[in-house]
C-alpha cells in the first residue's frame, strides 16, 4: 500500500517535469535574439567604452550620419544632408523634421551640442572624449582654458541645422560619427535622475531610458537580459521589421555556443576556437569568417638594452612563420600581418616590409653580434591568461628557438596586472592588439606617436610624428595616405612592434537572420535585419 | 540563550571590521587599477576618474571614508557599473544566488539524506557499495565537469531541459543539480556513517527487542540521533552553497553574485569587491550562528554558556 503511494508520487513528479520541459521553447518571429559577450557597464552613450555596449547603443540610438554596412560609407541618419566647406573644416548638418525622441519629443541640434558639452565636461571623465578633440577649440575646454562652452566650435544655428568647425580637416569625421561618443542625448532626462555631468546617474535604467534610435529600451536586468523594442516616434520606423531585440550578455563562449546550436540564439558575439572546426564542416551556412579591422601584435619594450638595436627586432620579427600560426591555431580564416595597418581601409594599401625569412633573420641576429644565438640572454614574452595567446607564444617560442637558437621564457599575468605591467614598461615583449575606433588608417598609426598612451612601447621617432601630424592637417586623401605610408614604412623598419597576424570578425548567424552583411567593422545595422518565417522544427 | 545570541552578534562587529579592513588593503595591493584600460585614456580623463572616486586621497582617509560609508550601509558607486550603487546591485543579484544556493541544498538534502540512510540500511551490499561508489565519484568530480556533462546529456541530447537560463523553472534543474552534486556526496556519507554509528547505542537496541521494525527504528530514532554532524556540516556547506556558486552561475548563465565577485575581482571593482566580501562574510557568521542555536535544540547537551 505504501508503494503504491510512492508510484503515484513518482507519476505526478514525472508528469509535472515532462509538461514543463515540454512548453519551454518558444520561437519568436518578431523578436531577434543576440549573445552579446559580457554585461555592459552602461547604456550611456557618454561614458561607455566596449563593443558591447556599442552594438546596444547602435540599436539605440542614432548619430548625424550612419554607415552603409556594406559599402561602409557614410549614409544619412538622425542629418537629412550636410555640406562641407572647400577646406574640410566647416560641417553643416540638416537635422531631420521627423527626427524624434522615443517619448516623443522632437531631436534637435541642441541635442548634438548638449550631448558634447557633456562628454567634454571634466567631471563626467569620458574615457572616449579625445575623439571629440577635432572639434575647434574642444581639447582647450575639456583641458579647462575654455570656460565657457560657445567658444567651442559646435553652433546650433537653429532647431534644425548644426554648424561644426573643425581643428583641422580631420578625413574621417563623417565615418566616425557611428561612434556612440557623437550620439546625442535628451538633456532633460538626464537631468531628472540626476546631476547633467555626473557618471552615477540612473538615467539609463529600465523606464527611465530615452533615445532617438530605431529602438527603444525595454527593459535592462543586469546580467540577465537588455531587450528593445521598435522605437513608434523613429523617423524611417516603417523600415524597421523585427519588433524587438533582446541582448543577452552571454560571456562564456561554450554556453552561448550551445545556445545558439539548439535555436535559442539567432546572432552570437563570437565562437569558441575549438568549435570552428565543427561549424566548417557541419553547418558552414551559420558561420561568418570576415576580415575586420584589428591587428594582433607583440610589442616590443625598446627601453631594454637587449631590444634598443633595430636589427635584432627585425631578426625577430622576420623569423616567425605567421602562415603557420594561422593556418594550425587559429583556423578562422584571419590573415599573416606582414604589415601594420589592416587592408579594407578605404584606397589606403600599407608597405610591405615584412617577410619571413628565417635564413636573414638569423644572419641580422649574427650581424648584431649573437652567433648562432650565443650569448642572447633568455627573453620573455608576456600575455594575459588565454587560450590563445599561449598557443600563439608557444609557436613563436619554438619559432626562434628553431631559426635563431634563443631561449624565450612565456609568462602569462591576470589582464590588469598585465596592463599594468605594460603601463610601467615593465616587459620585455607583450602580446597586444589594436582594434579601430573608427575607419582610417590614422586610427592604427597616431597610437606610436611618442606622445600618445598607447604606444607603450619606449619608441619614439620625429620623422614618423611629423608624417602622422602632416596627416592629420592634410585634406587631400591620396596625399594624406601617402603620409601614412610614409609613416608606417618607418613603423616597419624600426619595427617597435612585431605584427603577426589580422583578426577576422568570427561569429554564428542563424539561418533565420536576412540582410546581414558582414563587414570590416563588426557593424551591425539592426534597422536593416530582417527575420524568416520559421517552423519549429527548423530552428533546431 | 538570548544572552548568547546578543552576545554573538555583538562579536560580529569586530570580526565584519577586520574582514573590511583585510579586503580593503589586500585589494589595494593588486597591481592594475580599476580605469586601466586597453586603450589608453587621456591623463585628464585618469586623474578627474581617480579625483571623483577619491582614490587621490591618502589610503588611509579613503579607508576611514569607506568605514564611515559601511556605518550608514552604502558601500558607494561601483567603478565599473557607474549607474548602480553596490547596495542596489547586491540587492539586485542576491535573491538570485540565494534562489540556486537553496534549491541545490534541497537537491543535495534529499540525495543526500536518501543514498545515506538506504546505504546505512543495507550495509555491506551491493547497494550500499554503488551508493558509496558514488559518494566518492561525486566528491571527486567538480561542478565545472558535472554542469557541462548534464547540459550535454539533458539539454543538447536528450533536449528535455534549457542549455541555460535562470526564468523558467524548468531552467533551475541543472545548474541546482550541478551545484548540489558535490554535497549531495559529501550528505551522504555523513549519513550513513551516523547512523551506522548510532545503530549501536543502548536505545536503538532497546526498541528493536521492544518490536519496533527496521524502518521505524531508522526513520524515527536513528535519523534524529544522526541528525547532529549533518547539521554541523550544513552550517559551512549552505555558506558554500549561497556564496560559492560562481562556476555553476557561469556555465548556465545565471546572473547571480558568485559571478559578480569574480569579475569584480578581475576588473579591481575596489567597492564592489569589499561590499560582496561583507556580504558573504556577514551570511556565513549568521549560518554559523544558526547552526549553533539548533545544535542547542537537538543535543540538549549542548550549554550556550
């Protein structure tokens, strides 16, 4: 008798269990589903720095101008048109009529002004606000010898049209305003949970948030889920076809790829290495391998006697086979960096200066006095704790051992002790990388000015200043990429960097997503997406 | 026994400072900041960052600032999160580890207390050799290996149950499961020890020769008297079970605090970082409080003096 309670007991449990697993996938043809790496900091366009942010904020809100993401040229946005002056330096944008707020409320070139004024306030310290610098007179306020923010070259000449003058001609300004750092912002929102210029303001939170983007904030639960919805007052909102968006900040690379393998995700952030492999053979239609503009590079810390002679870093740079490295590590279609600046770049093409040739790499180690490698002291190459970059570092330290008979030590650090240690130059060769904040070839090159915080690397030389700030004043294209060609071919002959290998932008898209084009940047123009009708069954 | 209890609570208070303290200057001593970026950030942009957090200040008066913040309970803005004070975010992710941490103790009481007294049961058979068997195997194998194993057997095989999630009930059976695996383990054989150990008291003896069957002796007199080192262990395992889920919240996505901590960490999240060890430390003294008052309730024995 007592048994047969127990059975009855085990039926039901079982009953339950089985309904409730049965009922738990839903597919959603209105709504777009996207593994977006690790939780954002923010929603604030001002004071966010990552990709993931941006790729929230992008569905958000929009700038003057867009991107075509296909072609990557710039296509009018929140501005209907704009004119250029003769000598670059003066932009007028026609803000859109239609152009409004998602509470309704009209977006004005005060909105662009507000929204600069802030970023350039420093109390708000936006880490991003140097973009900002090629306005005239805005290095000068942020820095405080401007108090008063008209001086700044930004005019609101009336509701709708907004006057910039420029520092100097700056090529990329019209691509550069998909950054969220040139979105605009509604002042008054802001200023109701708090202070205009202060980072702590919850503004951003789920009710409060409001944008002049394709979308509109739903709701934002921390490490759980950021989901938009179509924006009703977004002035092109008729080519807006999939209602909503929710981003899940997936940061484990396993668990959004099984996500995406059983239909739950349409869009992943990225892939795990060891699953290329899998979606190659088994489902080539999910997956995007596309050149995108970031370099990975070792850097090398000139201030150490060991690498202050040219040669020697040649030696080095010239004995790492890279076709190797991508071909047997990385397999995701990225390409050997025989230079510095990727390709893909608008008409700019770099110098090709670096080779491997092991057989000259060991005759400049003998020529710098090191014989066969005798007498080189053990050197070290620093990375942050992964995967790949430790595959990567024990390539290359066989690499040399086999061309050049040197001993190379690996030693990997936590990603802020490694920052650190880079910081202080406290390294002999570190992995680094560079990703473009914007589309031009100055992005990859001002970064070894000798002044700038990120060379980091003890190397300094004025010719290669001197081109780069050339380039910089120059409005002509071609004459301008011949500066940084010029720049660059010095960047490789002294090579205070040694370029191994492009990335390629590596994610999973479901067979359901239509119109998505990859492209150079990573960017995606979520007003332009579009979702199949799909059977269950098909989706997984 | 309400002596004892105002008494205990009266030593957190040195015990919590110490802990803040410790954390305070140990996060300190790690090389990196919390603004250290890949890109790097203009000087200006460093310097207002580190003047409007105060870490300009001496570390010291950041010290007796943060302490005076505790007394009021904020544990100020987050560096990394500049929209949500610690308090809020704490608030916001607790429930969530707090909800996994009970279901798992639940998962592992009930496997554990039922491998335990059904091994004690049939001592030295084949069944209380497989249970044991799988004591150890559990004891052995981590939640990372578990987590993944379940997901691909339910989840990716089977597709009975989500790959991961934390909204649908049916979400919460893996990562409980992978989390109370381990202590489920350990349960069991703490159990059956016990009771094979009380089994041989005097009174256990008296009521099988006054009739009582098996099942009665073990369910009503034996389960009571092994009851006590469980409840020792419970004390420290729910501590680790509410506090120690960071691996599992990864691998199933759960936005819980386990994950927060270690990517505070990661991130020198300084205020984060001391407010989510406060938290955890408050939690395990109240545990430990907890187990104390119950000892009290089942071993009479027990003096609070």
């Amino acid at each position: 008798m007592q048994y047969q309670k127990y059975k009855i007991l085990f039926i039901i449990i079982s009953g339950v269990f089985c309904f409730s697993c049965s009922s738990y996938k839903t597919v959603n043809t209105d709504e777009l589903f996207v593994g977006n790496g690790a939780e954002v900091q923010d929603l604030d366009p001002a004071t966010v720095s990552g990709v993931t942010e941006h790729r929230i904020l992008s569905a958000l809100f929009e700038g003057l101008t867009s991107l075509d993401p296909e072609t990557l040229e710039p296509i009018p946005a929140v501005a209907e048109r704009w004119e250029v002056s003769d000598d670059k330096r003066f932009y007028t944008f026609f803000i859109r009529r239609n152009a409004y707020w998602s509470n309704g409320e009209p977006v004005t070139a005060k909105d662009f002004i507000n929204s600069w004024e802030r970023i350039l306030s420093p109390k708000l310290s936006s880490e991003y606000s140097y973009l900002l610098f090629c306005i005239k007179n805005a290095k000068d306020f942020f820095e405080g010898r401007i108090e008063n923010f008209s001086d700044v070259g930004a005019i609101a000449i009336d509701e709708h049209t907004l006057r910039v003058e420029l520092e100097y001609p700056t090529a990329y300004f019209l691509k550069m305003q998909v950054h969220n750092i040139w979105y605009p912002i509604h002042r008054k929102t802001i200023e109701k949970y708090g202070r205009f210029d202060e980072r702590n303001n919850p503004w951003t939170h789920t009710g409060n948030h409001v944008s002049n983007g394709p979308y509109q904030l739903e709701e934002w639960i921390p490490n759980k889920i950021i989901r938009v919805r179509k924006n009703p007052y977004y002035w092109n909102k008729d080519s807006v076809a999939i209602e909503n968006i929710s981003f899940y900040p997936i940061d484990n690379q396993m668990t959004e790829e099984r996500l995406f393998r059983i239909g739950y995700l349409d869009l992943t952030n990225t892939i795990p290495l060891r699953k290329l492999e899998y979606y190659k053979i088994k489902q080539p239609q999910s997956l995007v391998l596309h050149p995108y503009i970031g370099v990975y590079y070792y850097r090398i810390n000139v201030k150490n006697p060991i690498f202050s002679n040219p040669s020697i870093r040649k030696s080095l740079a010239y004995s790492i086979d890279r076709k190797q490295i991508v071909e047997y590590i990385l397999k995701g279609g990225e390409q050997p960096a025989l230079y510095y600046v990727p390709n893909g770049i608008g008409k700019y093409k770099s110098p090709q200066k670096i080779i491997y040739d092991p057989v000259y790499a060991k005759q400049l180690l003998n020529e710098a006095g090191y014989i066969d490698g005798k007498n080189f002291p053990t050197i070290e190459i620093l990375f942050n704790t992964s995967e790949a970059h430790k595959l990567i570092a024990e390539a290359i330290q066989r690499m040399w051992k086999k061309h050049l008979n040197i001993d190379v030590k690996l030693l990997n650090q936590d990603w802020k002790v490694y920052l650190s240690s880079m910081n202080q130059l406290d390294y002999q060769i570190a992995r680094s990388a560079w990703i473009a904040d914007f589309l031009d070839p100055i992005n990859f090159l001002e970064c070894f000015l000798s002044y700038s915080g990120n060379n980091r690397t003890g190397w300094e030389n004025k010719q290669y200043d001197k081109l780069v700030e050339q380039a910089y004043r120059e409005s002509n294209e071609d004459k301008r990429n011949e500066l940084l060609f010029q720049a660059e071919e010095i960047l490789l002959e002294e090579l205070p960097i040694i370029p191994i290998y492009f990335y390629t932008w590596k994610i999973l898209v479901s067979s359901r997503v239509e119109n998505f084009y990859p492209n150079v940047l990573g960017y995606i123009r979520w007003q332009e997406l579009k979702l199949k009708e799909i059977t269950e069954n098909s989706v997984q | 026994m309400k002596k004892y209890i105002i008494r205990k609570l009266f030593l957190f208070i040195p015990i919590l400072l110490a802990i803040i303290t410790l954390t305070f200057f140990m996060v300190r001593l790690a090389p990196g900041g919390p603004f250290d970026r890949d890109k790097n950030v203009p000087e200006e942009v460093q310097r207002n960052l580190e003047e409007y957090y105060h870490l300009d200040e001496s570390l010291l008066k950041q010290y007796f600032r943060y302490l005076y913040g505790v007394i009021q309970f904020d544990f100020g803005p987050s560096f990394r999160k500049p929209s949500y004070t610690i308090r809020e975010w704490i608030f916001m992710r607790i429930p969530i580890s707090f909800e996994l941490g009970i279901y798992s103790l639940i998962f592992a009481l009930f496997v554990g207390c039922t491998c335990g007294v059904v091994s004690a049961f049939y001592q030295n058979t084949w069944i209380d050799t497989c249970l044991t068997s799988f004591a150890v195997l559990g004891i052995c194998i981590p939640s990372f290996v578990i987590g993944p194993i379940l997901v691909l057997v339910f989840a990716l095989h089977w597709e009975i149950l989500p790959v991961a999630g934390w909204d649908f009930p049916q979400q919460k059976i893996l990562p409980s499961i992978s989390l109370g695996f381990i202590y489920s383990a350990y349960i069991t054989r703490i159990i059956r020890s016990s009771i094979i150990e009380v089994l041989k008291k005097d009174y256990i003896r008296t009521a099988i020769s006054k009739g009582a069957s098996v099942r009665r002796v073990i369910l009503i007199h034996t389960l009571k008297g092994a009851l006590q080192p469980l409840v020792t262990f419970l004390g420290p395992a729910t501590a680790g079970l509410l506090t120690g889920s960071f691996i599992v919240e990864t691998i199933f996505q759960i936005p819980g605090l386990g994950r927060e901590f270690v990517e505070a960490t990661f991130n020198r999240d300084y205020t984060m970082i001391i407010g989510i060890v406060f938290v955890y430390a408050l939690l395990i003294l109240l545990l430990n409080l907890i187990v104390d008052i119950i000892q009290g309730y089942l071993d009479p024995r027990i003096s609070y003096e």
